[in-house]
C-alpha cells in the first residue's frame, strides 16, 4: 500500500498523520472553527492536503459533527463527508466505531455510528498492537477514558449520552473548556467567592499560568482576543472572581486561583477514571494535548503511566508528540493493517 493518510476531524482543529509502511512520516495540526460553516473544513482539509501526495489512500474519524452548525449529527456526518469526498477522495474511508472502516456509501448511511468515534479508533489500535491498560486521551474540550485488554476495546457504551453517564467521556479539556465549566466557587485569601457567570477565562489559561501548557499548544483566539501570554491568563482568570490585575498585585493570586481550578478539573478526572477501570490491571495509557494531566492522573492512581506511541510499539522517529494525534495515526494504520 501507498501512503496513508489518516484524519481526525473534530470541531476546532483537523489533525492528519501520514504513515507509510507503518512508519510516521509527518503530522499536522490545522486550525477549523466548523462552526463557522463548512468552509472552513474545506480550507483546513485543502491545506493539510496540499502535504499529501496524490497517490495516497485516506482513512478518517469525525467528532465536527457535534458543532452547532448542524441541527443534528446525522446532518453534521452527512456534510462533513460530502466536502470529505470533494476535497480527499471518493475511496476514502471512514471509521465507524466497532463496525471498522467503511466506504464513504456505506458510512453515509450509518451516521450515528461514524459521530464521535474517533476515541474508539485509539483504543482500537493500543487493542490490536496487545496494549494492556486503561486509555486516557486528554485533548482541549474532552477527555475520554477507555480500558483494553485481551485485544479488545473494553467500552461499554458507544454513543456520547451514555458515555457520558459512564464517566467514559468527561466533557473537559486543557484549553477550551470554560473555567465556569468545573467549578462555581474559588478561595480567594481564605474566603469563597463566587465566580461570575460569563466565560471569562478557560482552562488554556489555567495551564498557562501554571507552565504545563507548551507556548504553540493553543492556536484559538482567547475569551477577551487579548494576548495568550502569563498577564493576559492572569487578567482573565482574576475578573472571574471580580478583581483586576492592578488590584490583585500582580500574577501572584491568579497562579493560586490557576492551581485550585487545576486540582478541581484532576479530582474531576480520576473520579471519571475510577468509575470506568476501578479494579482493572495495567497502566495509564496518556494521549492527547493535555498529557501532562494524564500524568498526574497516574500518580494520584499509584499507576504506571505510558505514551500512547510507547503502548503502541510506535518509533516516535522525527514527530516526538504522536500521542497529540492518536486518533489520526490510529485510523491511518488500521487501513493500512487491512482492518475494517
């Protein structure tokens, strides 16, 4: 097989990994606010494209569906594949959960199984290259959290309602989330307050403050479009409890403010995490924007914890942060694996 060219395409970003005989040979991150229409995609997927030879096979997953462009997902995957199908190929193919990899046809007429799958592909490949362990992908607005083992992808439900019930998907994420989201009180010098309910400030600041976030992590413009550096983190995240940065002297108080709301989204998290894979062996397996968490996750566990790549026998080569682009990489060589 030629090259393969795998596509995560999600609400905010389209992700491709390029493999070719099992090696990774590039991967790219393309900003796509879908919600601003479908041109969008069509620019972002037109961009990654133009690094693609023309002889490649394609292979993608969706979660853009959910944006609320679409009335539905059904209408979402029916529309993200048409513009799939113009601007990759007609023999692409798309991942639809537990049903594998399907033509573009078929998958046009299984849309609910296509929405959201993308977590399933991850699983699916730690599944077939004999990961044992309990998957945690940490991206900017959702986590999901999904045991294997015996090479199996051991989730109880497929669809995001009851995921959510599960604690198999926590709709929280290292950048995008809104502070709001976690918490509706922080300590401020000893005293509970309160935070205002606008979207002041996201967890993209949280991480900032604390220095977990990488400098080009986060491509989105912030909740005020005021700069993404430590005093404009600081300045959101205080007027969230009422203050502003000359009041507050400095970084100081947002650092603390930062490193409760961290503390709150982590317990957060391993209580998703113990819901799911309470008495089930192996490691954390870490993927995804927001791997730093995951390690603290394991820690607070008494885990082990490994990279996606590393639980997959992937050779990092050249592209060191493969685990950002899990679910790309994973549809990419589940194609050229022959699976589905």
């Amino acid at each position: 097989m030629s090259a393969v060219a795998g596509w995560d395409i999600g609400g905010a970003h389209v992700k491709l990994a390029l493999v070719e005989s099992g090696a990774v040979q590039a991967t790219t991150q393309h900003p796509c606010p879908l919600w601003l229409g479908l041109e969008e995609l069509r620019r972002a997927l037109a961009d990654a494209r133009s690094r693609v030879s023309d002889t490649a096979t394609h292979a993608v997953t969706l979660t853009g569906e959910l944006v609320d462009l679409f009335p539905d997902r059904a209408t979402g995957v029916h529309e993200i594949l048409k513009v799939v199908r113009r601007e990759l190929s007609a023999d692409t193919r798309v991942y639809a959960g537990p049903a594998g990899l399907l033509s573009l046809d078929a998958a046009s007429e299984r849309p609910l199984d296509v929405a959201s799958a993308n977590w399933h592909a991850s699983a699916q490949l730690l599944a077939l290259r004999g990961a044992r362990g309990v998957l945690v992908d940490i991206g900017s607005t959702t986590t999901d959290i999904v045991p294997v083992s015996n090479g199996k992808v051991g989730h109880h439900h497929v669809g995001d309602h009851q995921r959510l019930i599960s604690g198999e998907l926590v709709y929280t994420g290292v950048m995008r989330t809104p502070v709001l989201g976690l918490t509706h009180h922080l300590k401020v010098r000893g005293i509970r307050v309160p935070l205002m309910a606008e979207m002041f400030a996201t967890m993209a600041d949280v991480y900032r403050l604390n220095g977990e976030l990488p400098d080009d992590a986060d491509p989105w413009p912030t909740a005020d479009d005021g700069p993404g550096d430590e005093e404009g983190s600081a300045r959101r995240l205080l007027r969230m409890v009422g203050l502003d940065l000359d009041i507050a002297h400095g970084v100081t108080l947002a650092r603390e403010l930062a490193e409760q709301l961290r503390d709150v989204q982590l317990r957060l998290l391993v209580q998703a995490f113990r819901q799911v894979a309470s008495g089930l062996p192996g490691a954390v397996i870490g993927a995804g924007s927001g791997r730093f968490l995951v390690r603290a996750m394991a820690q607070e566990l008494e885990r082990e914890c490994v990279s996606y790549e590393q639980a997959c026998g992937i050779d990092t080569g050249e592209a060191p942060e493969l685990a950002n682009f899990a679910p790309a990489l994973a549809v990419a060589l589940l194609l050229e694996a022959g699976h589905g």
